[in-house]
C-alpha cells in the first residue's frame, strides 16, 4: 500500500497531475492520457484495497464492543448505531 501511495503521490504531483485534476477533459490529449491512466489505476487499486479491509472488518467486528481497534472500526459501529436514522445518519 506505502508503494502505491508513492508512486500515485508521484504521479498525481506531477504537473500534468494537476492539470488533469484541474481540466479532466484533458486526458483524451497523448501526453496525458498515460498520466491518466497511471493516476485512474492506482485509485482503483487503493479503492479496492479499502473495500477489502473494510470486508475484513464487517466479518470479525464485535458491535457490543466499546472500543475499537482502528478506524475503520470505529467507523462501522458508528454505522450501524445510526442505521435506523432518517437518512441513514448521514452515512449514505
């Protein structure tokens, strides 16, 4: 994860990453339809990376715990506290 956190930091604080995040239509032009390509990919990875410890955690959490052991932790009880709000607690 630090690897691919590097190299996106890398990619993303490129000029052309700050274009790109400025003026996405920019991607179909050559130069930058790698930079794009490099930055969408490592997103998706790190995205995926999150939903899998998230499933890691639904599986294994104790909901009757006070504590939590890390955020994401935390986070899920908060969840599941306020699931029966009007709009879901703000959590939609």
């Amino acid at each position: 994860m630090r690897k691919a956190l590097e190299k996106h930091m890398k990619v993303a604080g490129e000029p052309a990453g700050f274009l790109l995040a400025m003026f996405l239509w920019v991607r179909h032009l050559p130069y930058f339809s790698s930079k794009y390509a490099a930055i969408k990919s490592n997103v998706d990875m790190m995205f995926k990376l999150f939903d899998e410890q998230i499933r890691v955690h639904q599986k294994n959490i104790d909901y009757d715990s006070e504590d939590s052991t890390d955020i994401v932790e935390a986070y899920l009880k908060e969840m599941k506290k306020r699931e029966h709000e009007p709009d879901f607690g703000g959590f939609e």
